[in-house]
C-alpha cells in the first residue's frame, strides 16, 4: 500500500470515528465501521476500468472487505481512475 493510500485511509477512518462521536446524530443502520480503506484504480493501465474495479472488488470481498463507496477522479473532464472505499468490521 503506498503512503498517499495509507494517508487517505488513516484520514477516512478519523472523519468517519468523529463523525460517530458527535452529539445529537440520529442512530444509523450500519453501525461505524472500525477500519477503512480507500484504493486509486488508475484509468490509463490500457485495460478496462470496470475489469479492474470487478477484479478489485474479488480480492477485497475474499480479505473480509465491505464496499462502501466509490468516486471517479477526473482531470480537465478525463476519467484518470477511481476511487474505492472499503470497511470492515
């Protein structure tokens, strides 16, 4: 995992643990989630990007990963990949 995916997953996970601490929120479905992580696909490996994120999605289901959302990255209108959230519990 490289460093700018440990920071955004460290970062994802302290707004999601302050999020749950606030006073007043309505009780969620899900409860908050204890570790979470958020992987770029990149859009210009020459493959198709749905390939990847159907390839990711496998992988991250079989290590005990919950999809949780994800975002495309774009750059003056490009798709320059996506990014993928994951939680478990």
């Amino acid at each position: 995992m490289t460093n700018r995916i440990r920071m955004l997953a460290t970062a994802a996970a302290a707004v999601a643990i302050l999020a749950t601490a606030l006073p007043g929120q309505a009780a969620d479905k899900h409860p908050a989630a204890r570790t979470m992580i958020t992987v770029h696909v990149n859009g210009h490996l020459g493959s198709g990007l749905a390939r990847e994120v159907n390839e990711l999605h496998a992988k991250m289901e079989a290590e005990g990963w919950r999809f949780a959302g994800l975002v495309p990255h774009t750059e003056n209108g490009d798709t320059e990949g996506l990014w993928v959230t994951y939680v478990r519990d």
